[in-house]
C-alpha cells in the first residue's frame, strides 16, 4: 500500500491502514485541510468537484462532498469529467478552488486528490506545503449544523468545454469535416471514452470506432499512453482502414496519436505538431520542461520564436508560459496547454487542434511525422540507498561536465550541440532519473549509460 503526500495534493492505492494508503480517513483530513484553505484564502465557499471513472471514484467522491459541505462550503458536482474541464469550470462557476478525484495514468487501484486555485490551476508549491501542514496539524474546524454546505450536482461542465474548442479561432471544423476522417479511440475505460467521441461528433468526425470507450473504471491495459500499452490500438490500425488512432489516459490531460501504419506518432511529438500548426498563425514563444524532446525548439526557431525551458511539473511549465507569454506550451508526455483556452494540460484542444493541422496539411499522419526534426529519448534511472546524497552526486556530475552548458534549475542538464542529458532526483523515491536524446536511439543510449557509469563512479569513490 501507498500513500503520498505532494504539494499538489494526496494520491495512494485504496484500502489498507490510515496514513499508508489511500483510506476514507486520509480522503476527509486532506479534504478538510484543502477546504480550510479554500475559506481562509478567497472568502469564497464553492468548490468544483470531479472525477475520473476509476473504480474507488464514486466512493472517493462521497467522501469528499460531505467532508466539504461539512466544512460549510458548497460543493457543485460536475461528475464524471475530466481534469481540462474541471479546470475550466472552476473560474466559469466562479468557484474558490477545485478537487479532481484522479490518479492520471496511475493503474486502478490507485486514486488521488489534485488540488486547484481560484483560476483553476494547480496550486503552487508553497500553497501546498501549507495544505499539507494544515492536514497534519488538523488544524481546521467543521461547520455547525446551521451552516451545512449545499451539494449541487452540474452536467453542464464537458458541453460548455467542447463548445469553447470548437469556437476557437484555429479550430476549423469545416476542414476536418470535410476530410471524413476514420479513427479510433482507445479511452482505457475512463472518462475519455465520452468526452473523446463527443468532441469528434463536434468537430464533424463521424466514423468513430471505440475501443476501451465504456467508463467503468476497469482499465483494460496499463494506464499509461505509452508504447508498449498501445499495442492492440496499433494492431487495429496496421489493417488499413482508419486513419489515425487517438489515445487518452484515464482524466484526459494525456494524448498519444497512431499513426495509419499502426506506427506510434510519439507522445513526445504531438506537443510538436500542435505547437507547429499554432506558430504558422500565432507569432510568439513555447515552453516545455527540461525532460522534452528538443523539436520543439526547433520548430519554435524555424517559426521566429523562441523556445524556454522550465522545471518538470506542470504548475512549473503554466508559471514560465505566463512569464515568457508563450502561445502553446506542455509536456512532452502529451500534454498540450493552450492558453487561448486555458492553462491546464488539455487532450480534448490538443485533438481540436491536431486534426485541423491534419486537414489542413493534406498529408496522411505519418507523413506529416516524418517532417519534424527526428529525436529519441532514452528514459533511465538509478535507485541509490537512503545514505547516498543524491544532491552531492548531481553537483559532482555538474562538474565533470562544467565545459558543457548547463542547467541546474531541476536537477542538472547537459547540452552537446543537439544532444542532451538530463539528471534530477524523483521526488517520491531514491532514485536519480536520466533522460537523454539524440538523433539516434543508439546514441541516446550510449549517452545516457555514459552518465550512468559517471553516477556509479562518483558513489563508488564517495563510499
């Protein structure tokens, strides 16, 4: 069993003692504390609501309205959704924060509590600090019987989503009707497997066929959009009779793209893409984290803008988005943020969006893959034991390689020309990760196992 505590709120496996999993216990403190929050800072008392289709969801999501009405605030349920909706439905109700009940790409037995602000943001490190010493603390009070909160069920919350991408302005609906596009979608069972096929309906997309569409929390594969979990998808469109595959992780922040070969377009490719076709109509800069593919660059200097960098997280890439006015920005393992929309990670824009630059290029999807700069990411990691300073190996590895420019703002990165490394510790266990790219895989890997032997000697002389 699981339990861990982030400053962007609580997640862990469901059942098992209060403090080391995911139980109804923790579920109420960490509410409470988030609620307290809430009050104290916006003197607003509503809070959004919503929820992945894992199974633990219903039963989490009980929990946590009681708990807050109980607080005396007011709780407007938008049900099953999906995070980019929740966000946006936080300012649009004019809510002082939002809870999703999700664990992402986390397998079933997992579920979480992610916490947003008043704009419907993630909250920021130093705000979930303060949440986390509040639940420790249980240092919050409830509200007495004649100041109860009211619970507000909405459903209106995916339609007014859907409706604001299908209005914006580089989403042209007309073209992607007019190509008749055939795709499937794989859901895992969650809430994409609605929201995914009604977005398409929206956008003119009328030969949809499911796979894994039916939200009852029984992911049918591991969770994550990765390769390897993508195999049946891939198999389906190896037979040549749709067009692209669509891929979401269980609250939709997440895309991965099929090619029609059955071949994957990347999920590190697809922030690219959608990035390519806002720069030909949109001037300005883009941001990613230290751990994305360098393409992005690329295409960001090609179009006449420039490119930056920020610390992993997603509360991280929004703050530099907004510092740097960037006009598209996210992860590279997926997830778009728009914020002609909002600034929330969002699966549902970024296929608006795509399917658009699809229409509008006339190439089928690999085609329009292969005209990106060609990079490979080698993902590794090291587990140390509890003594070892991981922060004394990153600075001895910042040395080695002082020649070389270097960033130290998450971990340490290490440029050559177009390669890279990246190093940083995980926040949960005592592991240092390495990622590394280059224009090969092979030397990606031969780049990262150069490091990895570094790591090892520096332990080694340090013991």
């Amino acid at each position: 069993m699981a339990l861990i505590k982030s400053i962007s709120g609580i997640r862990g496996t469901i059942g098992g003692k209060a403090g080391e999993a995911l139980t109804p216990l923790d579920v109420v403190k960490f509410t409470a504390a988030f609620g307290d929050w809430v009050l104290k800072t916006t003197q607003n008392n509503t809070i959004v609501v919503g929820r992945d289709a894992r199974l633990s969801g219903d039963m989490v999501n009980k929990l946590v309205a009681a708990t807050l009405q109980g607080m005396g605030i007011n709780i407007i349920d938008v049900g099953l959704s999906t995070t980019p909706t929740v966000e946006m439905a936080v300012p649009a109700k004019k809510a002082g924060g939002g809870i999703i009940l999700t664990a992402s790409h986390n397998p079933k037995q997992w579920n979480a509590l992610k916490l947003l602000n008043d704009k419907g943001e993630f909250i920021s490190d130093k705000e979930g600090q303060l949440i986390l010493e509040l639940a420790d603390k249980e240092a919050f009070e409830f509200a007495p019987v004649t100041k109860l909160g009211k619970y507000i069920q909405s459903d209106t919350a995916l339609r007014k989503h859907i409706k604001a991408i299908v209005e914006l302005p580089l989403v042209d609906v007309e073209a992607i009707a007019a190509k008749n596009f055939r795709v499937v979608v794989d859901a895992v069972n969650s809430s994409g497997g609605f929201a995914v096929p009604q977005l398409l309906e929206a956008l003119g997309v009328t030969q949809i066929e499911k796979l894994y569409c039916e939200p009852d929390g029984n992911f049918a594969h591991n969770p994550e959009p990765l390769p390897e979990n993508l195999r049946e998808i891939s198999k389906i469109l190896e037979k040549g009779k749709f067009d692209l595959g669509i891929v979401v992780d269980p609250d939709v922040d997440r895309l991965a793209l099929i090619c029609e070969d059955g071949s994957m377009f990347g999920e590190e490719y697809t922030l690219v893409a959608v990035s390519d076709y806002v720069l030909q109509h949109t001037k300005g800069n883009t941001v990613s984290n230290l751990s994305s593919t360098r393409a992005l660059r690329d295409v960001t200097e090609k179009a006449g803008g420039e490119y930056f960098a920020s610390a992993v997280g997603e509360v991280n890439v929004v703050n530099l988005m907004k510092e740097k006015n960037a006009v598209i920005g996210g992860e590279g393992n997926g997830g778009i943020i728009y914020p002609e929309l909002h600034y929330g990670r969002d699966a549902l824009v970024g296929i608006a969006l795509f399917l658009t630059h699809l229409a509008k290029s006339n190439l089928r999807i690999s085609r329009l893959r292969a005209a990106y700069p060609n990079y490979y990411i080698s993902k590794n990691k090291i587990e140390l034991t509890p003594d070892i300073d991981v922060g004394d190996v990153l600075v001895q590895i910042q040395k080695r390689y002082a020649k070389q420019p270097v960033n130290t703002i998450d971990g340490v990165k290490i440029e050559f020309n177009k390669e890279w490394v990246h190093l940083r510790r995980s926040n949960t266990e005592p592991i240092i990760r390495i990622y590394a790219e280059s224009e090969t895989n092979a030397t990606a890997e031969h780049l990262a196992n150069k490091i990895i032997a570094d790591i090892k000697e520096i332990i080694t002389v340090k013991a």
